[in-house]
C-alpha cells in the first residue's frame, strides 16, 4: 500500500530548531523538547502523513570527552522517548564520531555524524521500488540527497522538500516537486517550556 512518509534528517532538522530559538530569543526552550506531530499538523495540515522517520546517528563515549559524550547520549535518549510517544520511527543509523583537531594547547575535539543520510536515501528508493510510497516528504538540508530525489521522481512519487523559511536549501527546493517552509511561529508553538529541574510542559 503506497503512503505518505517523512524522512527528517535528525541533526539537521534539530540544529535548525535551535536557530530558531536562538532567532527568536526563546532560551526557555530546547530542540529536544518539540512535539513533532504538533509541527506536522501545524506545517502539513493538507498531507495525511502515515509515517514519519527520524533519523539519528549512533553516539559514541569519547575517551577525551566524556562528560561531553555523556551529556549527548542522556539527551538523545530524552529525544528518542519524547518521538517514540508520539508515534515517531526513531532509527539509528551511522555514528557520531569524535575527531581531534589541532594540537598542544589549541586541541580541541570535534564530534562528525557519518552515514544518516545514505541509510534515509536509501530507505527512500528501497520503498519506491517495493511500489510502498506515494509522497515523500523530506526534511534535510543536506544537498547529497538530490541524486535519491531524482529517483524518486523517475520512479513516479511525489517528493515534498520540508524546510525552515530561515536560509532553505535552494538545490533541494529546485529537485523537488513542491516546497512546504516550517514558519518561526510553527516551530515556536510546537515547542515545551523548560521547566527549571529540566521538565517541560
């Protein structure tokens, strides 16, 4: 049965909520804390979307680091319990690798994320090809995805480019059939309140 499924590219859909937060200068809000499904129907209110995929990259403890990687793992955890609740495919794919750049007292460690965007496209084409997709929804700024759209569109689905009305990615919103933007007040109203003691409501 073909359907309607979003694929969002995790870190990047994450580091572009919190330019929005940072935007508007809402720091009583965090990324981890936004009800996707309150996006969607915000954004999305013509698309009846029957999956969603979020895709984030395995963590890694880091020798150098490990107050660090600590802190990363606890939150992508909060994350993934936040999205699985509210129905959300949570996928592992790839890793996040820590890098050591410079040297002596200018060294300081970097963190990569490695491989999320092969695992989402093809997991976009293998549904194409099993006939299992309609419309495709993609939210990634990541212009590698083009060549994975471009086979989308041979293969007769619909691929929608879900971006930020801040600095969209112009090569996707040009591959895709139609652009959809998430508006600052959409983002805003689908995020909790941080609470002190780091509830939210």
């Amino acid at each position: 049965m073909s359907q309607v499924t979003l694929f969002i590219d995790g870190e990047n859909f994450l580091h572009k909520i919190e330019e929005v937060i940072t935007d508007e200068k809402i720091g009583s809000r965090s990324a981890s804390s936004i009800d996707i499904r309150k996006l969607i129907a915000s954004a999305l209110p013509a698309l009846a979307v029957n999956q969603v995929n979020f895709y984030a990259a395995k963590l890694h403890y880091h020798e150098e680091t490990t107050s660090k990687s600590k802190k990363l793992i606890a939150t992508q955890r909060k994350l993934r319990n936040l999205l699985v609740t509210q129905g959300v495919e949570f996928i592992l794919a790839g890793n996040v690798r820590a890098q050591k750049i410079g040297s002596g007292a200018t060294a300081r460690v970097i963190f990569r994320e490695k491989g999320v965007d092969v695992r989402l496209a093809v997991d976009m084409v293998a549904l194409a090809c099993d006939k299992k997709l309609k419309t495709a929804i993609l939210c990634s700024s990541d212009s590698d995805l083009q060549p994975a759209v471009s086979e989308l569109k041979r293969r007769g689905v619909e691929v929608v480019y879900l971006g930020f009305e801040a600095r969209p990615n112009k090569g996707l919103a040009f591959t895709c059939d139609r652009t959809i933007l998430f508006r600052n007040n959409e983002v805003i109203g689908a995020l909790q309140v941080i609470r002190r003691g780091g509830n939210t409501t």
